[in-house]
C-alpha cells in the first residue's frame, strides 16, 4: 500500500492538506501526516518521517514543508513514487536571513496576535484577504502555534540544506504548484526549481499566494488527482 505524507509549512496544522489528502485517499493508499513541529533541522524532520512510514511514498508538501520533502528524496530516492511540491523554494539560506527571523522570533513571541495579523496579509492573495473566515482561519493556526515551535522551524530555515545541489538526482515525479500572488515562491522561481529537476510539471494558480492549499482547495486537489492519474498513480 502507498502513503500519501503531508508536510506542513511553518506554523501551520493539518488543515493545510485535509480536505486534499482526504480526496486522493483510495483503497489502496493511506494518509499520514508528517510532524514537523519536533525536530530542530529539516535534516531530522525527513528522517523522521521517513522512520516513521513505511514503503513507497507519494509527498504533498508546502513551503517549510517542500524542504523537508526534498531533503525525504534525497536521504531515500527509492522510497519515493512521485512528489508534489507546493509554494517551494530550493536555494541555501540568504547572508542577512539569520537576522530577519531572529526579528520574527522575537516578533511573535511579544505578540503572537499582531505578528498574526501581520503574516497573513503578506502571504495571501487580494482575493483571499477578502474572505473574513479564511483570513481568521489562517490568523487562528499562526495564534495556535507553540512560540518554541515557531522558534525551531525558523531556526531550522536558516539552517537549511541548499537542495539546489541534488535535486537533478530525484528521478521521480515532481509538481511545482504556485499561486500567481505568491512574493515568496513566485512563478519565476517555480521554472528555476523545475530547471534543475529530471521529471518536472509547474502549474500556476490565479488567485492564490503563498498559502495556496488553504486558499485554493479544491482546484489543487483538481490539479494533483490530474498529475497522479496521468503518472498511473
């Protein structure tokens, strides 16, 4: 049997790929949902949730969640069918990065509600910021997550690996999806990563930021049921 694994951005919950995993879910896969709130690296975040299923592996995994995806490939190739990669970038920490999310560490842990209001509005698209119940959803899982949680996936990006130097090695399936909005993981960047990589599909989707599997549900679901069928899967 495959396990489909989801792996969650920063400060996220399972929200991300419920509604997602939940229709791929087939009698002949199952779904786990990696923790990625323990670990200190991105390194031991793949180890772990690779100890921690068993088989082949097909990956849905955003932003935070996309590194240690990558690093899941490059640590047990073999395990993995095929892997969908949402809002990702590949490259090694930037030479000021430490300071700015010492700033966000510090940030959040004076105020987790205001830090909350901030970060949303930066990560979404126009058309998200106009729907009051997404905004407070996203705004409620920022609050709702532990500070030294916050603390450690921050410090584990500025520690990353720079998955740019293996990624040709991966010779499975990849999908890039991004949001057209997205400032972080722009559509630009998305080619760049699909450039260095065997077996690549990109889709951009309108409407969207970086938060896309919140924002856009149904239509990523559309898209990877369509990247999965099409690769036999």
């Amino acid at each position: 049997m495959t396990t489909i694994v989801t792996i969650l951005g920063i400060m996220s919950d399972a929200r991300t790929w419920r509604s997602i995993a939940g229709d791929l879910k087939s009698d002949k896969t199952k779904v786990f949902e990696a923790n990625t709130r323990r670990d200190a690296t991105i390194e031991d975040m793949a180890s772990r949730t690779l100890s921690e299923t068993d088989g082949a592996l097909i990956v849905l995994a955003h932003s935070m969640g996309a590194r240690v995806a990558m690093e899941m490939g490059r640590q047990s190739p073999g395990r993995i069918r095929a892997m969908v990669l949402s809002n990702a970038n590949a490259e090694g920490p930037a030479q000021d990065e430490a300071a700015s999310r010492e700033n966000r560490i510090a940030e959040a842990k004076a105020d987790v509600v205001v830090y909350a209001r901030r970060w949303v509005t930066k990560v979404i698209s126009a058309k998200s910021a106009q729907d009051p119940r997404l905004v407070g959803d996203i705004r409620q899982m920022v609050e709702d997550c532990p500070p030294d949680v916050h603390e450690r996936q921050n410090r584990s990006l500025v520690a990353r690996p720079d998955a740019t130097a293996y990624l040709s090695a991966f010779d499975f399936p990849v999908l890039l999806m991004t949001g057209a909005e997205d400032h972080l993981s722009t559509p630009i960047v998305q080619e760049t990563i699909a450039e260095l990589l065997r077996d690549c599909e990109t889709v951009v989707i309108e409407d969207a930021g970086h938060l896309l599997p919140f924002e856009q549900p149904r239509v990523v679901s559309a898209v990877v049921k369509d990247f999965l069928l099409r690769r036999n899967f």
